[in-house]
C-alpha cells in the first residue's frame, strides 16, 4: 500500500491567527511610538494625547465579551474577517486624521475591531488543535502578539524618519486588509470543513476529545452542565491570576524605562534599548510556555498540573525574581532578573489560553472575552496607579516591591484554579512524515 503524506493543515491554520495577532498588535502599538509626533503637528496637549492613547484600550477591554459572542455566533472566519478589515479602516483613519475628535473615534473603532482576536483565535484552537499539542499553538499566538509589538517599536522609529507619520498609519493599513482577504477566502472554522484534511489528521485533532450533542467535539472531562460553583471558582481565580499578569506586563511596556532612569541612572537612550531585552524575555517565554506546558500534559494526563501547576511557578518565580532585582545595585545583574522575571511571567501567558479553552466548552470566545477584559481593564488602570503611587511615596522601588507582590498574589490565584482533572496520559503522536 502506498504511503501518502500526513496533512498538516492545522498549522497553516495557526499561522492565519498568529498572522493577525501580529498585524493587530503593529497596528496598536505603532501609535505609542508616533505619539510626539501627532501631538506636535496637530497641536495637541499632552492631556489629549493621554486621551486619544487610552481610548483604545477602554473600548477593547469593554467590547471583549461582546465581540466574543458575535465570533461565537458567526465563527471564526466571518468575525476575523471583519475584525481585520475594521482595525485596518481605524489606522488609515489614523494617518487622515484632521484633528483630536478623528483621532480618539479611530482608536476606539481600532479597540472594537481588535477586541474579539484572541476570543475567536481560541476558539479555532480548540477546534484546529489536539489536547498534546493546543497550548503551543497558544504559545504561538501569543509569540505573534509580541512580534508585531516589537516590530511596531521598531519599524515606525525607522519609518518617521523618512515619512511624514500619516503614511506610517496608511503604510501599517494595507496588511490587514491583504490579510483578511486571504483569511476569507483559506479559512474554515473547523477541520471537518476543509476537505484537505487528512483523515488521519483528523483523528489526530479529536484525539482525547468527545462528542457533543451538536457534533462538534469537547476535551474529555469537560463539564458541559451548568456552571457549578467549583467552575465559576476556576474562572474567578483565572481572572484574577490574568490582572496580576496583565499589570505586571503594563510596568515593563510603560514605566520601565522611567523606573531604570530613576533608580539606576541609566540614559533615555539606553533605558529604551534594556526595555526592549525584557519584552524578548516575554517573547521567548511564550513559545517556551507552550512547548512545557504540553510536555507536562503528554507526560501527566494532568490539566491541573498542566495548567495550573505551570502558571503558578512561573507566576511565583517571576515575582521571586523581580523581589531579587529590587534587592541589588548592579544594574547589569538587575537587568538579567528582571529579564528572566519577564520570561516567567510569559511562560503562564499559553496556560491561560489553554484554560480558557478546556473551562469554556461550548462558550470559549466569551470565556476570553471576560478574562482578556478583566486583564486589560488593569492594564489600563496600571500606569495611572504607578503614577499615583509615586506621587505619594516618591519611591521608585518601592513600585518595584509593589510588583514582585502583585505577580506573587497571580501565583497564589493559579494555584487556585482547577481545570478539569486528570486524563490517561495520551499515546505518542504519528510522525508527520508518513501514514501507512
């Protein structure tokens, strides 16, 4: 009997949504690096500025449950589709824009249009993706939010400095709409839909799975009742395990470099350059996140231990680790900590995801809806109470130990959380090569 090639179309798949995570995050972040910019050629205050920078983030932590309801409603493919195209509109809006009133609708537009990407890129996991190998994927879409944010710091500082920054924002338009186009035209919601999927792919992707009354297919122990009371337990702690998290990051992403000028007396120059070490720290940590979290499950059968036994070492080692930075003066070795503390911190991001999937059954994309809403509503929060609290103690390290207690509090709620037990250990996966 011939052997014929094993498809592999999931990962085109996940490669779509990582795509988007990117192209979304070089879309928001772009404006963070532009912002001088703006402001001095539309004669902004700085007060507006602070406004029209936050609009995004208000509108995507509120619109998360709402669009992941309407990419549950509609799938993937349809509400990806539109989502790409909306943001795309919001940051050409951006680069024509007249005046304050333009700029503040197109980043909420930008908040709303990107609120429902990690809802539905979850859900397509969950679809696209066996229980052995689903946090890599989750791994991988959070590796491309970082990529996209690390492009975006770095490709418009080059672009500005050849281009008026109205043309950075039409430039940064054109990929999402080349993007959704492909995507509505490659996408399918599911593997039983395309018609390129291997049979034995198939069963791979179901592996460890069972089927609902619908026909789709839910991890085996999935509670498919009422949410009991020791599943709410689970979605609380996860929420609360993703403000400590989501807190954490905004102190890299904002007052980082302030806080190493201040208390390591370090150039504006070289504070820019030992953030971005930290954000290769998260970068790194995502995809290694993914990778560990699955060996742990392939080698347990265990989701708590997976999941949660994961996110809170990692949560517990990152706050270990930035307590440790506090507590030392070479800025060097601080700077190592806390880089290391970042990779930590990155390494629960994949669990997250995974858990949202295996709690969220039939209702995933409003499950990450509220949990990526309750983390950006902090994240949102954060740099104004980093402020405050500076204001009031003048002690920068004080923020410091701030922090290593905050991501100490999102180990304790990982702790806390109880996916839905234990599984037989799965059996190896085909090679990818061949079939018989």
């Amino acid at each position: 009997m011939l052997q014929q090639p094993t498809t592999t179309i999931r990962y085109r798949t996940m490669s779509w949504l990582a795509i988007a995570a990117g192209l979304a995050y070089l879309c928001r972040n772009a404006i963070g690096v532009a912002e001088s910019s703006v402001r001095e050629d539309l004669g902004l205050t700085l007060q507006q500025s602070g406004w029209f920078l936050g609009a995004f983030f208000w509108s995507y932590a509120l619109f998360q449950v709402p669009c992941g309801w309407f990419a549950q409603r509609r799938g993937t493919r349809v509400a990806l589709t539109l989502f790409a195209i909306g943001w795309s509109i919001a940051a050409f809006a951006l680069g024509i824009a007249p005046g304050f009133g333009l700029l503040i609708a197109a980043q909420l537009v930008m908040g709303i249009s990107q609120a429902g990407i990690f809802p539905a890129a979850c859900n397509s996991i969950g679809h696209w993706f066996p229980m052995s190998r689903r946090t890599l994927a989750c791994g991988i879409l959070c590796a491309g939010m970082q990529v996209g944010a690390i492009t975006a710091s770095g490709l418009t500082g080059v672009l500005l400095q050849s281009i008026d920054w109205r043309w950075v924002f039409i430039l940064f338009s054109l990929p999402g709409i080349a993007w959704a186009t492909g995507f509505a035209i490659s996408f399918r919601d599911r593997p039983e839909e395309m018609e390129k999927v291997s049979a034995e792919e198939l069963q791979l992707i179901h592996a460890h799975k069972t089927q609902r009354s619908d026909g789709t297919h839910a991890p085996v122990g999935e509670r498919q009742g009422a949410l009991g009371p020791p599943r709410i337990s689970a979605i609380v702690f996860l929420c609360g395990q993703q403000i400590c998290r989501a807190s954490g990051y905004m102190f890299f992403a904002s007052w980082f470099p302030t806080f190493l000028q201040a208390t390591r007396g370090v150039s504006i120059e070289t504070s820019g350059f030992l953030q971005s070490l930290v954000l290769c720290g998260t970068l790194t940590g995502s995809l290694s996140g993914g990778i560990i979290t699955d060996w742990i499950w392939r080698r347990t059968g265990s989701q708590r231990l997976s999941r949660s036994g994961m996110g809170s070492i990692a949560l517990c080692m990152c706050g270990i680790l930035v307590l440790s930075a506090w507590a030392v003066s070479d800025v060097s070795l601080a700077i190592a900590l806390l880089s290391l503390g970042s990779f930590f911190a990155a390494l629960a991001g994949p669990p997250t995801f995974a858990s949202t999937i295996d709690l969220g059954g039939t209702k995933v994309p409003q499950l990450m809806g509220l949990v990526n809403m309750c983390g950006n509503l902090a994240a949102a929060a954060c740099p104004v109470l980093v402020g405050m609290l500076f204001e009031w103690t003048a002690n920068w390290n004080l923020v410091l130990l701030l922090f290593a207690g905050i991501y100490l509090v999102g180990g304790v709620c990982w702790a806390l959380v109880a996916p839905h037990g234990r599984s037989s250990p799965p059996p190896p996966e085909p090679a990818p090569e061949t079939i018989a």
